[in-house]
C-alpha cells in the first residue's frame, strides 16, 4: 500500500509506514491469554518434555511454560527486592488476564513463594 502524503512526512507520522501485524497468531493469543504469574522457590518447574510439541501452539501454554514479559518482570523485581535476594525462583504463567501490577504486587508473589 502506497502512501499518498509522502511528499510532507516528517519523523512523527512516519508510523504510517511501520508494518503492522495482520493476522493474530499463537504468539499474540499467548502473550494475551497467559498473563496470570506464579512463583516457586527453587528450579522446580516441570520441563515442557514430550508435550511440547502439543502445547507450543496453544493460547495458555503447558506445563513448565512462562510468558517472556513474566520472566522479564520477575527478573526487574528481584533485583528490586530484598526478599527475592540470593534466591532462585521458577516463574510459571497460566490462563488469565491479570499481570501483576507495580512493585507491591511483585513483592507479594515473593513472599508467597
């Protein structure tokens, strides 16, 4: 698709030619359906073994999965805390809508651990 104001672009509307996604795949329906975060002191999450080849396509993921913002949070928030110090934690995610929110949320799951 051509743009037909090319002529008067300046940085901020050049969004217009940023490519977009145009068809939901298994990675969006994941990464929206499998918010929900746990925590277990320790490496002890199951690896994903055999059935991953039948959960890798699935909106809420199988055992042993974790969601990538999850992981990514989790790290940020231990390096915040004094609870999550010199401590391993497996991150697991599962189906919901209900990432954890802010520093205190983060605290809790910790704790809880």
């Amino acid at each position: 698709m051509r743009c037909t104001h090319r002529a008067r672009h300046t940085t901020t509307d050049a969004l217009c030619h940023t490519p977009r996604l145009t068809q939901v795949n298994w990675r969006l329906l994941y990464d929206c359906g499998a918010l929900s975060v746990s925590l277990t002191r320790g490496d002890t999450l199951p690896g994903p073994g055999f059935s991953a080849a039948l959960t890798a396509t699935t909106e809420t993921g199988g055992a042993g999965d974790s969601h990538r913002g999850a992981i990514a949070m989790a790290l940020v928030e231990a390096l915040r805390s004094e609870v999550a110090a010199d401590t391993d934690f497996s991150v697991a995610s599962s189906a919901g809508r209900d990432f954890p929110q802010g520093s205190d949320a983060w605290q809790a799951l910790f704790k809880k651990a």
